[in-house]
C-alpha cells in the first residue's frame, strides 16, 4: 500500500473501450469525457436519462448492498472490481 492506502498497483483501466452512445472505439477515460467520446455523445446520455429512455427499473433495497457489508470504509471502494 502507498501513503494514501491506495494499492502500490492499481487496476488497469482498458484503453479501448466503445463509447457507450455512438460505439465508436478509443482510449475515452484519457480525455474529459469518459467513458464518452465527445461531449456530444455526454450530453445524448444525459438527454435519454432525463427523458426516461433510460432508468433504474427497481429502488436499491439493503440485500442489494450485503456482499459489501464487510468492506472498511476509503478510496479502495473506488477502485473498479475484477474477476
């Protein structure tokens, strides 16, 4: 562990990905709008969430939530999980 209690080795984020919009490949989260492409593409998702075309279908309820319960709180939850 470093001074700030992150790993020494911090999971790798894939350079290519498909922005989620326009699927289009490319190293998104090196640029300001990750995992977008554009701010074009930002904005669309953002205008399908305020139009309802996307949604969380059911409220989190706490047994969603259980396999973490024993997790100490910090920035290592921050850290995207792999299998």
């Amino acid at each position: 562990m470093t001074s700030n209690n992150l790993p020494a080795k911090p999971n790798k984020v894939p350079t290519a990905i498909k922005c989620p919009v326009c699927k289009t490949t490319g190293d998104w989260f090196a640029g300001d709008y990750g995992p977008f492409c554009s701010r074009r593409c930002r904005f669309i998702d953002l205008g399908k969430w305020f139009n309802e075309e996307q949604k969380i279908s059911e409220p989190l309820r706490p047994e969603h939530l259980e396999k973490y319960a024993g997790l100490p709180p910090g920035q290592q939850l921050d850290v995207p999980e792999t299998d």
